[in-house]
C-alpha cells in the first residue's frame, strides 16, 4: 500500500502523505465496510437485478415502522425498487466538462443549486494549472433528473481527469453544510471512497484537505479516485492519512477550521441486497456497537476542529440510534459544542427536490412538507434527516452540524 502511494505521488505530483498506519475500527469497524451512498450508486449503475434480504427487510419493518410511522411505507416501496433510484452527475471544475453538460441537458437533467456563470459564460471552463492563478470556484455544479434516468460512468482516459462523478445527489448535503471557504483547513475524517472529498474541492480552494481512511483497501480506493479528479498543482492542498478516526483528534488538536465526518453506518440501500441470511444475526450485532463508534469519531473530530470552527456530522442510515441519538450523546458529554440549525439553511431552499424529516421524536414522526412541521427548534438543531420517497428517491442522508464554541 506504501509502494503504491509513493508512486502515485511522482506520478501524480497529489501529496498523498501517509501518517503511521493503524489498525481499523475492530469489530465495529467491519461495519466500515458496509457501502456508503457512493457505493451503492455505483452498484446499481453497473445493472443487474439483486435479491432482497427477507431476513433484514423484516428487521426494518419492525424498526422503522416505529421510528418513521406511516412514512415507513413510503419509504419501504422505494428502498425495494432500485430501478426507481434517481443518480445525480457532479461535474469536475478542473475538467473539460462542456460536452458532459450539454449531454445532460439533451437529456434533461437541471441543476441542483443555482448556477453563477463564469466571466464568458461557461461554467465549467478548466482551471489554469497554477494554483495562484485559480478564480473563485463556481457553486458546486450537480445535475439531477425527475426520473431514473442513467448517465454513463465516466471512462477513463489516460493524462485526463475525468469530468463528472456520479453520487446519490443527498451526499452533498453534508458538504453544503460543512460551507467550507477558500483558505480554510478542512479535514475528512471518514474519506473514503473520495466523493466528498472531491465534492469539498467544487466548492472552494482549501488551503489543505486532509482525507483520512484507516482501511488499507478503501483507500487505496480514495487514492485512486483522487488520482482521476484533481490535478497534479494540488500537490501541497491534499494528504491522504491513515490514522484510527477515533484518536485523530488528540494528534491534531484544534488544527481544522472544518471536519467533515460521514460516519461508518449500517447502509439501509446495501443492507437490503447484500446480506445473505446467515450473516443477519451478525450483521445486526454489528450494528448494535456502531453508536459507540460514532460518538467516538465525532468527539475526535470536536478535538480536531478550532474553536468557533464548525464538524458536519453524516450517515446514510435512518437509525435514529446513529444519527439523532448520537448528536445527543456528544452534545451531553462536550459542552464546548453547540447544534445549528440547518432546517432554513438547507431543508427549506432544497425541499422541491428532497423530502426531509426533522427531530428524533420517533414516537410522532414529522410530516415531510416543510411547511407542516411542527418540531421544536432543538430537533431541528439536532439534525434533518433526508427520506427515499417516490419522485424523490434521495437517500437516506442524515446532517447534522455542531460549532465548538469559541475560548472565552
């Protein structure tokens, strides 16, 4: 593994510095493994019909009939349909990504966010090969279609970045979160495989972007994928680290104006195919000790970040006992952590595209148009959850964001 990123680095001229690697998260961290969105978006791309667990279906049934209520139904239709998963298509700012863009729009595809045009009106225009040189990016450009239309992998061309990078469109909630400004010091504390990572670099030019991953084959995995989108003038902007997410914090104390940290979860999309009944019982078992290693990891990035620096928290789950519950239980034990509110910020601007819930009420679950929610302003400060619903099949992503309060 050592080999290969040394030889990367020459290739490539990418600082893929490598701190003492570590073992993985044990136990628990052989949930790590289980795919993330980015994950499953690519599984499903690549076709192919895939059975479902019965074993786990009849777990989520019991859970999350409780925990969602009658939006559990909803819910349940489009988690079992991946033929109705709709994919979103990032494009890559330092890639010629005009032919890619006018496919999409051939195709109807729309942006996600608002598009700010560049001074000749082509917003996806190379950057010089310099970083001094490079213009303020434009919004992170994401396009998105009603339907589950798919759009090709990108090939491979050699001594060319790839233009565009496929994503279950809820992932970049986190980084729209995370509002990470040019010259700012941002960590990823959970990178792999690499698609927030290259999403952080769409939507500025960070001084430095330290990509962490413990598990030697995701990121390789990450390595690789920041090898085809950023160029070789990124050499002193971006490290790959291997270090245990969970002690990252008391070697970089207050070192990080923003951490992001997509934490190891128990994937609702994969569970559903990827289980065979036999590893039910364990897989589960897992899942149990997976909150343990969430608090942990984002106490660690609490450490890591400086005061009045902000940590986005994310899943991929709908477990209320990994995302709400989590935030809780740090927020109780970190008094130096205060929740924000991302209910105006990103569930009402984006509420035509996503279906969002709020809270950790799991007893009363919340109706899902933003203009019927009643929750309290601590559930929304705790976290919006975004819900897989028919004609917006988006996530599950949940987002949550805390400030380290600043040394008085």
């Amino acid at each position: 593994m050592f080999h290969f990123l040394v030889c990367l680095q020459r290739t490539l001229g990418v600082r893929l510095g490598i701190r003492r690697p570590c073992s993985s998260y044990g136990e628990e961290g052989h949930v790590a493994a289980v795919k993330t969105q980015e994950d499953s978006i690519t599984q499903v791309t690549r076709g192919g019909k895939r059975a479902v667990c019965q074993l786990v279906l009849e777990r989520f049934d019991r859970q999350y009939g409780e925990e969602l209520g009658d939006s559990w139904a909803s819910v349940r239709s489009v988690l079992l349909d991946p033929a109705s998963w709709q994919h979103g298509v990032m494009l890559n700012r330092f890639a010629a990504a005009t032919a890619a863009e006018r496919a999409l729009l051939s195709q109807g595809f729309s942006t996600l966010l608002p598009r700010r045009e560049g001074p000749e009106g082509d917003s996806s225009r190379p950057l010089p090969s310099e970083a001094a040189l490079a213009p303020p990016p434009p919004p992170l450009q994401c396009y998105i279609h009603p339907r589950p239309t798919r759009f090709p992998s990108p090939a491979h061309r050699a001594g060319q970045l790839k233009p565009y990078y496929l994503l279950n469109a809820a992932s970049l909630l986190p980084v729209l979160a995370l509002q990470v400004g040019d010259g700012e010091k941002v960590l990823d504390l959970c990178a792999a495989p690499g698609g927030k990572a290259l999403a952080v670099m769409q939507c500025a030019t960070p001084a430095f972007l330290c990509c962490n991953e413990p598990d030697s084959h995701r990121r390789e995995r990450l390595a690789k994928t920041l090898e085809s989108f950023l160029p070789r003038w990124m050499s002193s902007r971006v490290l790959v680290a291997a270090q245990d997410g969970r002690s990252f914090g008391q070697s970089e104390v207050g070192k990080y104006d923003k951490v992001l940290v997509d934490a190891p979860c128990s994937n609702d999309r994969s569970w559903l195919f990827s289980s065979a009944d036999q590893q039910v019982e364990q897989r589960f078992k897992e899942r149990s000790r997976l909150p343990r290693l969430q608090v942990q990891l984002l106490r660690s990035a609490l450490s890591a970040v400086r005061p009045g620096g902000a940590v986005v928290y994310s899943t991929c789950t709908m477990s209320s006992a990994e995302n709400f519950a989590v935030v809780e239980a740090v927020l109780r034990d970190c008094p130096e952590a205060e929740p924000e509110d991302l209910w105006e910020e990103i569930a009402l601007p984006l509420s035509t595209h996503f279906s969002f819930r709020v809270g950790g009420q799991v007893t009363h679950p919340q109706p899902l148009q933003p203009q019927c929610v009643r929750a309290s302003s601590r559930d929304h400060k705790l976290g919006i959850l975004v819900l897989p619903q028919p004609r917006k099949t988006w996530g599950p992503m949940f987002v949550s964001r805390l400030r380290k309060r600043k040394n008085k």
